[in-house]
C-alpha cells in the first residue's frame, strides 16, 4: 500500500484513541490581532455570555424553592444509601453532568477533570494512551488501525479487532466513547484488552503498556503525476504550523494542483480553522458565528495564504466535522475547489470549554451555531461533496482507495489535462 493511500484510510471511519473536538464539541479559541501573518499567535478564551437582567426572572426565594428537592435528595443519600460514606464530589460532578444533559444538546456536557485534560492534550498534540484508530459507533469498541510504531501495533492490536472487556471488566451494552475513555491511561501503565477477532474462536487477551502518543497534524506528499497532497487530522496548537511548513517544502516542488484531505478530521480549534481557510482563500468571509440574542460575528481570511492560486479539490466524508467543515464549506462558497467524497458529518455549533473552580473540569457549552459564508447552516444536515465517492470495506481491505483516485481525475478535469500511468 503506498504512503498516500495508508495516511488517507487509515483512520477511515474512525476516530483517534483521544477525546477531539469531534466527538466533545468544537472548541472556540478566538485570536487577537497580530501585525505579521501567523506568527506564534496569542490566544484567548471567549469570555462566558452574559445573561440579561430581564431574563433572570427567578428571585433567590424562588430558587431556593425549586431546588429544596435537590437538597432533600442529597440529603436522603447520604441518610439511607446503603455504601457508606458517600462520596459528595462524586455526587456534584453527577449533578452537573446530569443538568447539562438536560439540555438535549448533544454537544453541551460536562468534561470532569481527567477528560478536560485530555481534550486539551490532544489538541496540543500529544495524549497517553495506546495509539490507535477506533469506531465508537459499533456495538463494541472497534479498532480500525494501530497507529504505526505504537504501544498498540507493538502489541499486536490488530484492525477489526472488537474490544470486548478491558482489564477484565465486561464492556457488553457500555456507550463506545466510555470505553474508548477507559483505554486511555497514565504513560507507563499496562491495560488488558479482552477482543473479538476474526479468525479465533475464542477472545484473545492483549496487553498494551501505554505511552506519550504524540500526534502529527499534517502529512504531505508528492503523487504520481505531481499532485500535491496534503491530510489534516485535527485543528490543534500546531497545525498551522505544521500545514506552512509542507505547504512550503511540497509547493516548492512545482506540483500541478493539491488536494487536501479532511477526511476523518473530526475538528479542532476555530482560530486553526480560519488560519487554515486562510492558506488557500485570499479574501472574504470564512464563516458567520451566530448567538442566542441575534448578534452575529463575521471571521474574515487573514490573507498572504501560501496556495490560494494552485487548483485544488477537498476530499471530506461522514466523520469529516466541525472545523473541517468550515474549511471545506468556505472553499465550496467560494468555487475555490471541488469536495469529493462522502456528505461530511454535520456540526454546526461553537462549543467553549469552561473551567470550573477547585479543578473541578469544565463545562463544555454551546455558545453559538456557525453557517458557511453563502449563509448554508449544515447542523444535522453536513456538507453535500459535488463528486460523490463512496469507500468500502472491501476497498479498505483490497487496500484500494477511490475517493483519493476520483479526487485525483477531478483535479485533472479542472485544469484540463488527462491524468497519466
């Protein structure tokens, strides 16, 4: 298989062994004005939406009335559950993760302490666990690929494998993304994963010494036929600067036209998002963030984009969200390049993770939903590619990839040449 076609479908319908933005939320992390493009570039969180006055109705009497069956509850615990002595942390982060739920937003919830970490890590680059592709969708937590030269490869995980129990706990019925959490662990440690594999009649015990797994966010190379590719995996800390810098030493090389993959790209921060758009639209909105009292925020390129000339098609599919989506829906408004592919996954809100006090997590928070700067709001609904290319599993088997190929013949069409042998 060769390097393209392993970077674009490894992480095929997957999702890293991290908590991403994908799964969590896409993370807001606004930008200040800087003078020279893309420097080493200051952030800032967003600051916590202010509730008007007239909309806080409930006086402190009525609070106190609403909530005495919650403190009655807490009460009767601790008076007559029968493990003693109940543990009043766990009790409040339950709370708060319930209240949140309340919501009905699939994106709002509460992120306890080990799972902020985590989020962050990840987006810095680097987490600890064993390094691994994985589908949280399925019945059990399925291993897509081992990450090469992993903990996990090393121990011989295998793609299809069906993690079945972890450390001898029984994982049958428990939500794909708990159990992907439950993988995850200090660097050093050793976890037992119980799977299913075909071939073997009986589950095979694997255990895996976890490690600092650090994550490249750009991969680059030259194809045959001198088409440049480039493949995003998440929207983190050094993305930008990783994505110049093979935008760099690939351009330097002459190449007919470019395609970036933003499949499986599960999202990141919406800073990377615009400095990303930015590379490859010159001028002109890249998105619209609008909030719950009406406003509107307008988020612009930042200009001298190193490849806002060269022709270029966008590979995207079901699990490309969220800051992908920004990026690709902007170059598709703005006929800056064809999507090719699979209809993308459809997150259209801004997440913004807020730190609790005592370290106590962070509430992870809906504070706006984005549309595409034709105004396109893809909540639930998702990109719709102009090519449309499916991937199966007997592609990904064969060690085939099509998508990649008709994104190749797409970009051929466009400048009008035929692709070669």
């Amino acid at each position: 298989m060769n390097k393209a076609l392993r970077i674009a479908i490894t992480g095929c319908l997957s999702m890293f062994l991290f908590v991403t933005a994908y799964a969590g939320g896409f993370a807001t992390r606004h930008f200040l004005p800087v003078e020279e493009f893309l420097p080493e570039p200051e952030f800032t969180v967003i600051p916590v939406p202010t509730v008007p006055e007239e909309a806080n109705v409930a006086t402190p009497d009525d609070l106190e009335q609403l909530y005495e069956p919650f403190w009655q509850t807490r009460e009767l615990v601790h008076q007559y559950y029968v493990d003693q002595p109940v543990d009043d942390e766990l009790l409040m982060r339950g709370a708060i993760r319930g209240m949140l739920e309340a919501l009905g937003d699939e994106h709002t919830s509460y992120m306890d302490p080990q799972e902020f970490k985590d989020a962050n890590d990840s987006l810095a680059g680097e987490y600890e666990g064993i390094g691994a592709y994985v589908d949280t969708s399925t019945d059990y937590l399925t291993i897509i690929s081992p990450m090469p030269g992993s903990p996990a490869e090393i121990a011989g995980i295998k793609p299809g494998d069906q993690v079945i129990a972890i450390d001898g706990e029984d994982m049958t019925g428990i939500d794909g993304e708990l159990v992907r959490l439950k993988v995850l662990g200090p660097a050093g440690s050793k976890v037992t994963l119980t799977v299913l594999r075909d071939g073997e009649s009986e589950p095979v015990d694997i255990v895996v010494m976890r490690d600092v797994i650090t994550i490249k966010n750009v991969t680059g190379e030259i194809l045959d036929n001198d088409i440049a590719y480039i493949q995003l995996a998440s929207f983190g800390d050094t993305t930008t600067q990783e994505l110049r810098a093979t935008l760099k030493e690939l351009l330097s090389q002459n190449p007919r036209g470019l395609i970036l993959d933003l499949r499986n790209n599960g999202g990141g921060y919406l800073i990377t998002a615009i400095e990303v758009s930015s590379q490859f639209i010159d001028d002109g909105v890249i998105l619209y963030e609008q909030y719950g009292d009406g406003t509107r925020t307008d988020y612009n390129a930042l200009g001298r984009g190193m490849a806002t000339e060269i022709p270029m098609v966008v590979l995207i599919n079901s699990f490309s969200a969220s800051a992908s989506e920004i990026v690709a829906g902007a170059i598709q408004d703005y006929d800056r390049g064809l999507l090719v592919g699979e209809t993308s996954y459809g997150k259209g809100s801004v997440q913004n993770w807020i730190p609790l006090p005592n370290d106590q997590g962070a509430a992870r928070i809906t504070i706006a939903k984005w549309v595409t700067p034709n105004g396109r709001a893809i909540n639930g609904e998702g990109l719709t590619p102009d090519v449309a290319v499916e991937i199966t599993e007997e592609d990904f088997l064969a060690g085939e990839d099509p998508q990649l190929d008709r994104a190749i013949e797409v970009l051929f069409e466009a400048i009008g040449e035929t692709v070669t042998d």
